[in-house]
C-alpha cells in the first residue's frame, strides 16, 4: 500500500491516531476506574447509614426489652387471684366514690399478637366531683397491678363547679 501523502496530511492523520489512542485509552481503562470509584463510594455511604440505622434499630430493641422484663417483673409480683373488677371496687371504696358507681361491665379479650388476655371493666360513675375523681384515678393508674384507663368521657351538669359524670374503661393484661 503506498500512499502518498504531503506532510500536512501526515501530521493530521498521526495526531488523529494518537488522539483515537488516548481516547480508547481513557474510555477502556481511566474511566472504569473513576466510575468504580464514585459506583463503590455511593455504595459504601449507603452501607454506612444502613449500619447507622440498624445501630439506633439495635438501641431501641434493647429498650423495649428492658421495658418488657420490667413489666414482666411486675406482672410476677400481682396476687395470682388478681381481679380487675375486685381490684377497682376496692379501689373506689377507699377514694369514697363507691356510692357513685352507676354500673361496672367486665369483658375479656385474648389478643392474638401476644395471646395475653386483656380484662376491662367499663364502669359509670355518676354526680362526682373532679376532685374525687381525680383521687380514684389516681390510685388506680399509680398502683403496681400495671392498670390503665384507656378511655374515658365526661359530662358536666349545669353548674359551673357541679358535679360531673364520667363513664371510663379501665384495662389490665394477664397472662392466658
């Protein structure tokens, strides 16, 4: 193959081979590098807040279970005869709103997440004062037998310090 070719033509035709070269160069071997590198970075940052998040994951599991050993301590603790309905007459006897039940409705219900069984008793207590109410409420959700009230409504009469009436659900959880 001969080809002639002026100088120029040469010139042109080598510095577009070296160009081509490095160009080849930098596509197959320095940009691979680089594109690893920022793919293998982003990876990393990524498996380092996936790392962060299992750590604070990690923390929150130990407080709960902490809380839930505590709780269960406390449930070892209750009179195994423990009854909610017993527990709250009791209660109201000693804060001096017995004479104020209306009415006290028990009922169970087995959760089918943990399989404890949840006692509630809805009770009425009719023409209280906030004061006494605030006393039983007291006692209850301060004892030691792990009582809740998980819902409660009140209702006013017509005085502005009258008396009131309330209807509340009281919850505990025993073992089934």
């Amino acid at each position: 193959m001969n080809i002639n070719l002026n100088r120029r033509e040469r010139l042109f035709i080598g510095g577009a081979a070296i160009f081509i070269v490095f160009f080849a160069f930098y596509n197959l071997a320095v940009a691979p590098v680089f594109e690893r590198k920022n793919s293998l970075a982003a990876e990393l940052a990524s498996k380092r807040a996936i790392a962060a998040e299992m750590q604070v994951l990690r923390n929150e599991y130990r407080v709960l279970s902490g809380r839930v050993e505590a709780a269960q301590m406390r449930y070892a603790q209750r009179p195994g005869n423990f009854s909610l309905f017993t527990f709250l007459e009791r209660v109201a006897g000693t804060s001096g709103v017995k004479d104020n039940i209306t009415y006290m409705r028990p009922s169970t219900t087995v959760d089918d997440f943990s399989g404890l069984t949840i006692s509630q008793v809805e009770m009425r207590l009719q023409d209280i004062t906030l004061e006494d109410l605030a006393s039983y409420l007291f006692q209850v959700e301060s004892s030691e037998h792990m009582v809740l009230v998980s819902r409660m409504s009140i209702t006013k009469s017509g005085e502005k310090d009258g008396p009131i009436s309330v209807v509340m659900r009281v919850e505990s959880a025993e073992a089934s």
